[in-house]
C-alpha cells in the first residue's frame, strides 16, 4: 500500500500563491487538498462588502480535504496573506488509494467525515447562537466603532462623500495599538456599511478605500452609548427593543403633524396611529403598543380628551433615542 501511494504521488503539483491571491473560493467546486509548504493561509467567510477571518493555516497543515469525501462545494474562502506555495493533491489520485483500502475502512472514513462536518455545523449554531454576548458585548462594540472613529478623525482623507481611509492602517491600530481583533473590526465596518454608514471599495493592491460617510452621527452615537454603558443602572433608561423603536419611530412620525403645545409635547391621537401606521410606517401600531414606552418613560402617561385617548411625545427627547438604540439594535443583529 504504502509503495502504491508513493508510485501515485507524482501527480502532487507544487503550488505558488501571491499574497492576497486566492486558493478558492466559497461555493467552488472542490477537486483537491492541499497541504501548506511554506506561507500563511487565511480562511475567510464573505460578508457584505467585506470578509470575516475565520482561521489561519500554518506550514505543515491541510486544507481542504473534506471535500475527498462527499464533493460538497468549498464552504469558506481561502486566500494566502502573504507570499505562499501549497502541495496540491487531486482528489482523483487520492480516490484511487482510497479504491485500494478495504470498503469497511473507507466506510469508517467517510462516516468520519460526516461526523465531522455535522459536529461543525452544530458548533457553528451554537456560536451564532451567542454571537452576540460572546464576540460583540455592549462595550466591544463601542471600542471598535471608537477605533474606526479616532483613525477616520486623525488620518482621514476628506472627500466629498465623507472621509476615507485604508484599511491596512485601520488593522494596523485596531491589532497593534488598540490590541483588537482584526475579524471583529472587519464585521462592525461590513456592519456600518450595511447599514449605510459606510462604503468599502477594493483598491486593486491587497487593501480597501473605507469611507466613513457620516462622521458626526458616529461620534454621537459613541459618545452616548458610552454615556448610557457606564451610568449607575438607576439612572439610565432601559433599552429599546427594535418592535419599540419602531412603535417610537411611527409615534414621532405622527407628533411632527400636529402642533407642540406649550410644555413641548406634541399629542399623538393612539386611535389615528392605529388607523393610519400601515400606510405611513408599513406596520400596525396598536394603542396597546405604546405601554412599554410608558412603562420605561420614554413617554408620559396617556391622557384623554373625551373619548380621544392620546400620547404624549417629547420629540427632541426622544428622537435621538429612537435613533440611537435602533442602530445598538441593527448592529446587533447584523453582527450575529
């Protein structure tokens, strides 16, 4: 067996990769493994307009070799970070030393092999499933969007959109001198970008123009989650939930229709809001949806006007917190 492989092994092809070039691609067909020679591997998951390091590979291991088994496509990217020769081995070559074992230990193998990737996938689920406390807590989410807000301030191009920088010298301070995950600063600016905060653009030579199109919003934004995160609990309102923010959204939506009286609030009509939020927001707002809002004093309490029953909203209060735990809220869940 072992002089039948080696007799096989002529058809292992050496492999040079520039840095940033890619082995493959996630959702490509998969027709070898390769064992790493020399270099730094990278494997990464496309989101959004950017990429989320997942591991790296070291001289001496494999890549790729689940798929010898069941064909299924690449489920990651792979791409070298730096100058990198790898071993290709086909799948065809080694199919035909796996044809000469006995079906019992193939069967063993391959049983392994799906062992495997279902072990995977459940790991997987269960990070997903507490990405949000474990990766990306109130306060890391805040020290990210503060790095990405220092270096756009210090080093920032202005540009007619907003204010550009590379992001070569975003990882740089987020790993050297912020001594932050380089992943997770990828994952809140492909976050921001989703959201329509920012713009990512490769530049052609390993590295991407990063445009941060709303400064001042983000500086705000940080400035008060910072203020929220570290006040005494009796002192800090609750946080919203996204079905409140927008039950708060279509509140003040409707208060900027009617007149401010002269205690600044604007009376909202819950029995309108009712009648008209699917056309206005899209949504149903009920009466009853505003009790919450009231119970963690966003707004005061209803009051009557014979059998009109409105709420009470303190739009220049308000508006900014319904903007800011709306983006806690997004960031959240795209982070997930």
């Amino acid at each position: 067996m072992q002089h039948s492989l080696g007799k096989d092994l002529h058809v292992a092809e050496a492999k040079k990769l520039a840095k940033d070039t890619y082995l493959f691609r996630e959702g490509d067909a998969a027709d070898a493994m390769y064992i790493l020679k020399t270099g730094l591997l990278a494997v990464t998951k496309t989101k959004g307009q950017s990429e989320v390091m997942l591991a790296e590979i070291n001289p001496g291991s494999m890549v790729g070799e689940m798929g010898l088994f069941d064909n299924k496509p690449r489920s990651a990217n792979v791409k070298a970070i730096k100058e990198t020769e790898v071993i290709a081995l086909p799948y065809d070559s080694l199919n035909k030393q796996l044809d000469q074992l006995p079906v019992w230990v193939r069967a063993i193998l391959k049983n392994l092999n799906e062992t495997i990737r279902e072990s995977n996938k459940k790991i997987k689920q269960l990070e997903t499933a507490n990405a949000d406390e474990e990766r990306f807590p109130p306060h890391v989410i805040n020290k990210l969007m503060s790095i990405f807000n220092f270096v756009c301030l210090k080093y920032g191009k202005p540009e007619a959109t907003g204010v550009s920088i590379s992001s070569g010298l975003l990882r740089n301070y987020t790993i050297q001198i912020f001594q932050e995950a380089t992943n997770k600063m990828q994952a809140i600016t492909t976050a921001l970008a989703e959201l329509g905060y920012v713009t990512i653009e490769d530049r052609g030579d390993g590295f991407q123009k990063i445009t941060n199109l709303k400064p001042a919003e983000l500086f705000a934004f940080v400035d008060w989650y910072n203020d929220w995160l570290f006040r005494q609990e009796k002192d800090r309102k609750e946080p919203l939930t996204e079905k409140e923010c927008t039950v708060l959204g279509a509140l003040i939506l409707f208060a900027k229709k009617v007149e401010t009286d002269k205690k600044g609030f604007n009376k909202v009509d819950l029995g309108n809001l009712q009648n008209e939020s699917v056309k206005e927001v899209g949504t149903l707002i009920k009466p009853e949806d505003v009790n919450t809002l009231i119970d963690k004093k966003y707004l005061g309490d209803k009051v009557m006007d014979g059998p009109t029953v409105f709420a009470m909203v303190e739009i220049p209060v308000v508006e900014p917190l319904a903007a800011n735990w709306s983006m806690v809220n997004n960031l959240k869940r795209k982070l997930r």
